[in-house]
C-alpha cells in the first residue's frame, strides 16, 4: 500500500522497530495517515511555522505536519525505543526534525522557542495530556510563545476544556481555557483508529490564545476555582467559606447561593481579584 509522504507505512516502521504502545507511558499509536494529516491541517498554515510535538511515537503526525509544510518539528519523546523510527523520519526531511529525549512535562518548551511563530500540536499521551495544556495555558508572561494548540484528548477532557457555564463539563479547566483562550472542538476520533484502539473516544481541540485576557493574577484564580469547584454541589456561600465566603461574594455581587458551574469567567476573575 503506498503512502502520502514516500515513506514506508507506519504499520511496517511499528513492526520493524517492535514498537507495541505502553500503557504506562499512555501511548496509543495513530497509523492512518489520513488522519494525522486532519489533525495537522487543524492547525491551520504551517509555512514557515516551528511545531512542537509532545509523544511523537513512530511519527503518524511528524510525518504528516513536515509533509504539509512545516519548518521545523521538535518533538519530546521519553520512549527510546521510538528514536530509531524518528531518525528515519528526519534523514527523510534533513535538518527539519529535531527530537529531544525527556520527559514532556519537565521541557521548558519557551525556551527552546525559536524566532518566528510556533504551533503545538500532538496527540498528548493520556497520563499527561492535561498537565501539559496547564503548563501551556499558566505562564505569567501572556501572549504566549505558541500562537494556537491543537491536541488531541480524550473527548471528555475535550468537553472540560471547551464547556462554559451551565454544562455539566464545567469546571477548573474550562474557567482557565475559557480566560485566556478561545478553544473549540474540532472532530472526533474514534478508538478503532488506535493501535491499540483505547476504550475511549478522542477529540481533537484547537486553541488560540486571547491577546488581551482579564487582568487577573493566575495563582488567586487557582485558589477561587479549586475551592468553588471542589464543593461543586455546594453553594458558593459555602465552598468558598476558607477564602471569605459571603463578603467575598457580596463584594463581587454574586448571589451567595449560586453553584460554581453557574458562574461565568468573568465572575471567577471578579472572585480572584478581590481576593
């Protein structure tokens, strides 16, 4: 079967290299090409675009983000064993494919940020996924090093991220995503796309980042969501009991019976600033 980039079929590469995915390290390989390069197209242009990639693997989404284009791949990998496959990759597409050996969520990826825009996009290992999108989405400089993210999660998580007040998906994760991005759903990816398929669907999100967020300290909006957000069934007069609760409320003129999915951005940034 031919491929769309010259390079033999990622089945062939997983099979030579004896690359079974680790349950231990979330993996869960993507082989249709197709696909990967759905996901990389999600992203919008990548000319001229410095990527990071987080898990590559035996290289689905490398091989399809270099082919449509991409400057330079750097890719984090903590499985040795893929980085035979990833050399293969980068003599494939000389001087365009940096990997690094390490641990994803101990990468100052700002740092390693060249001169020129830069796009994230991976299909994030589970165990971490949601680490790193906080990582990305905290630093207290703001904008970014990134101009868009474009992962790939289980779709709950990708419900978290996107849901806004009054979903049932509400919470810490959407309040952050919804203060300094603008995030959405992209598709769906269904488990028998997977080797080995998860018992999960996956979605794709994009996220672009809000140039001009609520002035807000991002340690106090932590503290307020962590604690609304932990009692959620619980009114906010009492949630937020350890951090003044109803002067804290009255303060913000929000009704002290309300629940925390009920609250806006807006409101929580409100909460953080009078704290």
């Amino acid at each position: 079967m031919g491929t769309l980039d010259g390079l033999p079929p990622l089945r062939d590469v997983i099979n030579r290299h004896g690359l079974d995915a680790r349950k231990a390290l979330g993996q869960n390989f993507l082989l249709d090409l197709n696909l990967t390069q759905k996901i990389a197209r999600t992203a919008g242009s990548l000319d001229d675009v410095t990527v990071f990639e987080v898990g590559p693997g035996p290289g689905g989404l490398t091989r399809a983000i270099l082919s449509l284009g991409a400057k330079k791949v750097i890719a984090v990998e903590r499985d040795s064993r893929c980085l035979p496959a990833l050399a293969e990759i980068s003599e494939f597409y000389p001087g365009r494919l940096e990997v690094i050996e390490g641990d994803a969520l101990k990468t100052d990826f700002a740092a390693l940020a060249p001169d020129g825009p830069v796009k994230i996009i991976a299909n994030l290992p589970y165990n971490v996924g949601t680490q790193l999108l906080i990582n990305w989405l905290l630093p207290q400089q703001w904008p970014p090093f990134w101009e868009s993210l474009t992962l790939m999660f289980q779709k709950e998580v990708g419900q978290r991220i996107v849901a806004r007040e009054d979903d049932n998906h509400y919470g810490r994760l959407g309040v952050l995503c919804g203060w300094r991005t603008d995030a959405r759903m992209a598709f769906d990816v269904p488990p028998q796309a997977f080797t080995p398929p998860p018992k999960v669907t996956s979605s794709v999100v994009h996220l672009v980042p809000n140039q001009n967020p609520l002035p807000c300290d991002v340690k106090k909006l932590e503290k307020v969501t962590e604690a609304a957000f932990g009692q959620r069934r619980k009114m906010l007069r009492q949630s937020l009991k350890p951090l003044g609760g109803e002067v804290l409320l009255e303060n913000a003129e929000i009704d002290p019976t309300r629940r925390a999915e009920t609250l806006s951005v807006h409101e929580f940034v409100t909460l953080a600033n009078l704290l």
